[in-house]
C-alpha cells in the first residue's frame, strides 16, 4: 500500500538541527491531524493518534545528483515502461507489508 502525503515548510534548516526539526514536525498540530501511518494492528490507515515526545533522527548521507541512478528500476523491471511499480502477491515482514517489487 502506497500513499503520498506531502507537508510544507518554510524556515531555514541546518543538518545539526535535524533531531529538533524532526521532533517540531511530529508535534505539530497540523501533521498531527493529517499524517498517515499503517497500523500494523490494523488493516487500514490511520492518524498517528498520539503526542511523540522523542524521536532520533539520522542523518542519511548522499552523493547521487543525477536521474540516471533510476534507471535500472526500467531495466530490472521493477518499474514498467509507463512509470507504474510492478506489483507482487502481498508478503509480510516483522511489521511490513510488501506488494511490489521496489
């Protein structure tokens, strides 16, 4: 199951402030509202349903500035020529659930 939500912001952010500026993200009221998360007691999605009052963030390096990194998605048939991710029986996985192949 795949979902796209999208969340603004607008202020200056620095990589050293990211534990803080991921704790302001939870804890705002509009994100707190409105985002999304996959119960794993439940098949249906859900709001987070409840205040976060720590969270650690890290910090994922990378040096990839180019679109030809997406590539072999096409080639390894992982994504079909129309853009959509080929999909796959539903597996489980600890609290995952995976039906496509990315």
């Amino acid at each position: 199951r795949i979902t796209v939500q999208v969340f603004s912001f607008d202020q200056s952010f620095q990589a050293y402030e990211k534990d803080n500026f991921v704790l302001a993200f939870f804890q705002d009221p509009n994100v707190m509202a409105n985002l999304k998360v996959f119960s794993p007691l439940s098949p249906e999605w859900t709001t987070l349903g409840t205040e976060v009052k720590k969270v650690e963030a890290e910090e994922v390096p990378c040096n990839q500035l180019s679109m030809l990194f997406f590539d072999c998605f096409y080639t390894e048939g992982i994504v079909r020529e129309t853009g959509h991710i080929a999909k796959c029986l539903d597996e489980f996985y600890e609290d995952f659930i995976i039906s496509d192949q990315l």
